[in-house]
C-alpha cells in the first residue's frame, strides 16, 4: 500500500493567495479556480475585472489537468496537431493552456486552472500559485 500527500485548507490558500498575487502584481484579471485530484472544487476566485466566461473555464482547465496528470496545454496541442477526435473525450472539457497539476512523489494532489488573459500568462499565475506550496 502506497501513502499519498493530500491537500489541506492552509496549503488552497497558499496557493490561491500567491496566484492572486501574481495575476494582480501583472494586472491581470483573471478567474483562479484549485480542484482536487478527482476535479472537485476546492477554491475559486474571480477577480475584479475578469472576464464572466472565465468563471466557467478556469474550473474546467483545472478539472481537465487533474484529471489527465499533466498541464491542459497537452491538449490543445494534440488538438492543434489534427487529433480533433480528442475533442469527444469524456469529462474533458478545459482543453486550453492555464491548468496545471500540483503533482508530488508522482502523485497528482490537485490541479490550479487559471482563465482571463493569454494562456500563457494563464499558466504562469498557476504556477506561481503552486510554487508557493513548494512544489
């Protein structure tokens, strides 16, 4: 049997609060959503100024990178190769940049998705908001 880290209340508002800071630091109104490793919602956060569809896809890019253990960036890049029958993958619905795993020992703890600005600078908030748990 294996022992697995899981996330707790202090390590969502680590992460939530850095992510915050970095899309407010760049001023960059975004939607800031942290699932569990199943896409449960743990935290979301929409800032002041972010768009209203960002609501919906900050939660769906974060659900889609805990669900796939790795960044949703992955897909739309096989979707941008040509392999738009991806598109029909069940419970995948965040299939652009801005989620990101929070992955420790090999095991995917959560992911944070981020909607608002370019999907790069999507990412980058994501990130941030993990480094801030150290991993």
């Amino acid at each position: 049997m294996k022992t697995q880290s899981s996330l707790e209340l202090s390590d969502i508002q680590a992460i939530a609060a850095a992510a915050q800071a970095e899309a407010q630091k760049n001023n960059w109104a975004v939607s800031i959503a942290i699932v569990d490793a199943g896409g449960h919602l743990f935290h979301f956060q929409r800032l002041d100024g972010a768009p209203p569809i960002s609501a919906h896809i900050a939660p769906a890019k974060a659900k889609t990178a805990a669900l796939g253990r790795r960044e949703s960036k992955i897909y739309e890049d096989i979707i941008n190769g040509g392999r738009v029958s991806f598109l029909t993958a069940p419970e995948v619905e965040g299939l652009l940049e801005g989620g990101v795993p929070i992955m420790k020992d090999g095991f995917c703890l959560g992911a944070v998705g981020v909607s608002g600005v370019k999907s790069n600078e999507d990412a980058q908030i994501a990130k941030a908001g993990i480094a801030a748990i150290g991993l």
